[in-house]
C-alpha cells in the first residue's frame, strides 16, 4: 500500500484497514440505494454525493499510500458512526438527518 504502512506499527496497520473498509462500506452503501417510493430532494442528493466523495476520497487515499500519519482512533469512530446510520437508513440520507423521519421517532 504505502511505505508509511509498512513502517508502522501492528495497530496503526489495524486502524488504517478498518478506516479503508469502513470508507469502502459508506460508498457502497450509498451508492447502491434503491430510491422506490421515496420523493427525490435534490438537498438530499447533494448531502449524499458529497459523502461519497469525502469518504471515497479517503479510501483512495489510504489505497495509493497518500494518507499522511497514523489514523485517529477518534476519526475512526465518528466513520463508524457514520457506516451504522448509513446502514440502518438503508442508504437514504433524509431518513437520519431530516428529524422525525427516522423509524421509531415521532
């Protein structure tokens, strides 16, 4: 991958893998959504391309060697938080960021 990974140590390796796959999954995800019965906000779609971009941007990064230093255990887990919510709301952006649209709230 990158000669900053070879140097580095077994839990940086670690850690800049699940950031990799945890980029790779959010891109996936959204990328792979099904729009069948929800209305089209172009708000919504906007959010949703520019998380593919950032996260996509990362996962090309870490893949090409460009990812300067160690990953933050923190950044790691704020994209974790980012995948799970992504995943629960089977890709919709608009069902975790528009209030009362999540399932369960009311």
């Amino acid at each position: 991958m990158s000669f900053y990974l070879l140097k580095a140590s077994p839990f940086d390796q670690a850690l800049l893998l699940l950031q990799l796959l945890i980029c790779l999954g959010i891109c996936a995800r959204l990328l792979l959504y099904r729009k069948r019965y929800a209305s089209h906000k172009v708000s919504m779609s906007a959010i949703a391309w520019a998380l593919i971009v950032a996260y996509g941007w990362i996962a090309i990064r870490i893949l090409t060697g460009q990812y300067c230093g160690p990953v933050d255990p923190g950044e790691v887990a704020a994209s974790a938080g980012v995948l799970i919510a992504v995943v629960r709301s089977r890709g919709n952006i608009a069902r975790f960021l528009i209030a009362g649209s999540y399932q369960g709230v009311k």
